[in-house]
C-alpha cells in the first residue's frame, strides 16, 4: 500500500455576528479550516483539519509512494519540515486516520486505550459581565457539564475575577471551575506585555480563595522560572503549553517543574505520534495531560482519541459558549457534530480511525482555495 495523493483544500464560513472571544481584540467574522486528506493506492483516505498547512504541497513528494504505516518515518519528516516552515501536523493526525481505517479499529484503541470516554468540561470564550456569567454557567450545568472553562481578558483581570467570584457562588462547590488567564501568547497585533509573576501570584491567590481547579497561562510561555516559582506558591494547579511550539520544550516544562497541567495540542504541536510521548513523559512525572482543543471538530476528535489512547484525563477540552460557539458551526465540515452525553461525558465513535463523517455537500459549498 502506499500514498498516491494528498491534497489540502480551504473551507469558510461566515460568524454572524462576528464572536468577539476574549483572547483576540478582534472580533472573528468567520471561522476558517485547512482540510487535509491523504489517500492511498487503494482507495482508502485519512482526515484531519487545522488552519496552519500552508506550503505543505510543496513537500508532497516527501511522502508520495511511501506506506502511510510508516508513521515514525513520516513523523521525524514532519519535525523536520516543521522547523524549517509551517505547523504540518494534521499531516499525522491523518495518518492516525488512515492507520485505523486500514486495521479497522478507532485510533484510541490503536493508542492502547480500552475506554472510550472522557468528561468534557465546557470551554468558554467570551468575556461577560457578572449576571451573564452566572446565567451561563448555570446553563452549563443544567446540561451536565461538572467542569466550566472561564477567561479573563488582558485589560481588566480584577472585573473578570470578580466575574469567577459570581460563577463559582452561582455553581457551589461541586463544579469544577478552571480559568484561562491568556497571557502565554499574543495575537499578532495585541503587543499588550504578559504578566509580571507579582501580578500573577495575586491572581493566583485569588484564584485559590474560589477553590480554581487550574490557573491557565498565568505568564509568558517561555518564562520557566516565573511558572516554576508560582507552581511552588500557588493553591491551585499551574496549566500551559497550549500553543508551544517543538517537543522538546514541553520536556523543559517537565524537568523543570513549570506546570501541573500540561496542555499541547496535537495540531498545533507533534501530531498524534509525539503527543503520545510527551502524554506517557507528564504521567511518569505525576502530571496532568489534557490538551487543547479549540478547534474544528476533527481537532477536538483527535485530541479526544490522544487522551483517550495514553491513558484518559480528569477533564478535556470541550469548546462550547452558546449562542456564539456550538457544535454546528464548530464542526460544520462534519455530518454528525460532536456532541456530549448528558453526564458531560464525550463519547468516542467506534468507527475505525477518527471515526469521523465529512459533509461532502458543505465542504464544497465552503470552499475558498
């Protein structure tokens, strides 16, 4: 069997009205994805999605004629072109794919993994005022969620904190609440400065006082000592690594002793072949493992077989802030939008690979390139 194509295809749709998260200053007027689909000789094709593949044809040839099943071959290509040009890794989340479909089992189980389950927690995006913080949130739970996502913004954490406050009396103790402070990485035209760690020892003990199951991205992602030394201080466990970028930096992260909770995403970071590493290293050190997972369907599928197959999580990534983020815009590609139970649990399809359906009939009607 070997690779015969591979092609990477654009798909759009329009956010109206736009959804202003509290990570960007400008509010995203449409929601974008790059879909890529290695086929073989035989017929048989592998997906996946992220919005970061751009010159990969241009290396095609590195992979074309090859047995898709060489995963670690393909996987230390992909180190290498990943270095010199773009963040290719939905490549190997779609040899993943297409690995299951050739051995007929879902790639969790081709992982090791024998449950087919994980608690989501709901992830939120947007910023709010105290009252649509708790009405959210008590939404949230009357849906199943056990586990809520809030964020606090760059200009103004002391307001959002007293948003937290709000949710966490409106929820009680039972519901697990962690918090994205977003401050390891910028949007290109956001040059607001991170945190300093006296800023975030503040945050941190406040954090602390509301019982925050963790503190995500208190300080620069590159500041070790400053996340070392608040995980040392901190009532409440230190998150990160979302958008790092190589995996020899998460195992800094580890030796360091930088976070409870580590975080990469195997689209943005490894793919499914060296996120499963980094999974099995942070669960040797006592670690968390829970990625992230803002995304498109496919994505959060990937992730959820990742976590799945290197041994579960206490809770994954499940983006989800109605009206403005649902599953039918987030996995519009997909014919079945993922969906929890209404426990919180995310279930895995047993279908071989991702087990992901693509809605042929929208991926044309979106197309852009």
């Amino acid at each position: 069997m070997k690779i015969a194509a591979i092609e990477i295809t654009r798909h759009r749709i329009p956010l109206d009205p736009p959804v202003p998260v509290s990570w960007d200053s400008r509010p995203r007027a449409s929601f974008t994805i790059a879909l890529t689909r290695v086929r073989t000789d035989e017929g048989l094709e592998g997906v996946a999605a992220n919005d970061t593949m751009g010159d990969f044809a241009d290396h095609a040839d590195l992979f074309i004629g090859r047995d898709p099943r060489e995963i670690e071959r393909h996987h230390a290509v992909l180190e290498n072109l990943c270095f010199h040009h773009g963040r290719y890794w939905p490549f190997d989340i779609a040899l993943w794919d297409l690995r299951g479909k050739i051995e007929g089992r879902p790639v969790f189980r081709l992982l090791g993994g024998e449950d087919d389950r994980v608690r989501a927690y709901a992830s939120t995006g947007l910023r709010r005022d105290e009252a649509a913080s708790r009405e959210l949130a008590q939404a949230l739970v009357a849906r199943g969620f056990r586990a809520i996502k809030l964020r606090l913004s760059t200009d103004d954490w002391r307001r959002d904190l007293a948003c937290v406050a709000a949710v966490r009396d409106a929820v009680g103790p039972d519901i697990a609440l962690m918090v994205d402070c977003n401050q390891g990485w910028r949007m290109p035209w956001d040059t607001a400065p991170p945190w300093e760690l006296a800023t975030a020892r503040e945050v941190a003990r406040a954090l602390g006082a509301l019982d925050i199951y963790w503190m995500e991205e208190p300080l620069h992602r590159g500041d070790y000592a400053g996340m070392a030394a608040l995980r040392w201080e901190a009532h409440v466990r230190i998150a990160g690594g979302e958008v790092t970028r190589e995996a020899h930096e998460f195992h800094t992260l580890i030796e360091r002793r930088c976070l409870d909770v580590l975080q990469p995403d195997c689209a943005f970071t490894g793919g499914i072949t060296g996120l499963a590493r980094i999974a099995r290293a942070a669960r040797r050190a006592g670690l968390e493992f829970t990625p992230h997972t803002w995304g498109s369907g496919l994505i959060l599928l990937a992730n959820a077989h990742l976590t799945v197959g290197t041994g579960g999580a206490p809770w994954l990534e499940f983006p989800f802030d109605p009206p403005d983020w649902v599953p039918a815009r987030r996995d519009f590609c997909l014919r079945e939008a993922i969906e929890t139970d209404a426990d919180g649990w995310l279930v895995l399809p047993d279908r071989p690979g991702l087990g992901a359906l693509l809605d042929e009939d929208v991926l044309r009607e979106t197309r852009i390139g």
